[in-house]
C-alpha cells in the first residue's frame, strides 16, 4: 500500500488527543508531544493510533495533559449534542403513516425492472379476479397505489390493454 494510500485509508482523526500526539505513516508509531517537568518533549513513540492507548499514555504519565484532555472531550462531545436533534423538539411532529408514504420522490421510468413488475402485478390480477381492464381507472384503486407505491405511476387501461396484448397473449 503506498504512503497516501494508508494516509488516506480509515476514519478521520477526530480525537483531541492528536493535540498531543504526532502520528508517522513510515514507522506506523504516534510520537507524545506533551511536556515534561524539565519543560522537554516527552518524545515517546507508541504503535499504532489508537486513541485510547494515547489517552491511557496521557493519563499514566502526563497528569496536567490528560485532564486537559478530558475538558477538550468534553466540550467537543457538547458540541457535537448541540447539533444532533433532540428527541423533545420533535414532540407533536410525528409523521402519521400516509404521510410517510406520500414523501415526494421520483418516479420509475417506464422502461425499469422495477415499473414493469408493478404492471405485471395488476395485469394478473385482473386476469385472476376477472376485473375489467377499466377498473384501473376508478380513483380507489388508483388512490390504493399511489399509498403503497409513490414512485410508481399507474398507467391507464388503454396502456395496459396494449401491454396484455402484446406481452400475455401469444
């Protein structure tokens, strides 16, 4: 694997603990850059970038450092809260199911597996009930399935007369 491919491959480093730690594709090692008493570079390289294995470093052996740390976590973590919706705003805005099924989408194209097998549908069950090739015409049954299927338009009787005598009689 080449250098940007392993710099680009996996998550994105979102931890703060990369404020203290220098990750080195070559070695595959995370170097510390706290402080130490003696106001030197800490230097230490760990395997990997495992943020927990850092923080755990931080925690061990820079006291100051690791509660630095847990306060950036913490702001961070209220931070990304903030921007999630809250289940409590969303009170009295409930879908009821038809809306559900009445979101606007887009159609299937008449020439997609999807479309056909929907026509193929009716057109055995009007062979199978007997109904009029019209009855696909009647708003019940057209209004029937523009619920369970918004994205399929009904074609006419006339279509469908086309469409079972060209396809279903030999």
């Amino acid at each position: 694997m080449s250098s940007l491919a392993k710099l680009l491959a996996g998550r994105k480093k979102d931890s703060s603990v990369w404020e203290f730690f220098v990750y080195d594709t070559s070695t595959n090692k995370s170097k510390c850059k706290a402080m130490d008493s003696k106001k030197n570079e800490c230097g230490i390289e760990l395997c990997g970038k495992n943020p927990t294995n850092l923080s755990s470093h931080l925690r061990r052996f820079h006291k100051s450092e690791f509660v630095e740390l847990e306060l950036m976590e913490k702001e961070r973590s209220i931070n990304k809260s903030s921007l999630k919706r809250k289940a409590e705003d969303d009170l009295g805005k409930t879908q009821t199911i038809g809306q559900c099924f009445q979101r606007n989408s887009v159609s299937w194209h008449v020439d997609s597996f999807e479309h056909k097998n929907r026509v193929d549908s009716i057109v055995d069950m009007l062979i199978e009930t007997c109904n009029p090739v019209t009855h696909v015409d009647k708003p019940s049954f057209r209004y029937m399935w523009k619920v369970g299927d918004s994205k399929f338009n009904l074609p006419g009787n006339q279509v469908l007369e086309l469409f079972f005598f060209t396809i279903r009689l030999p």
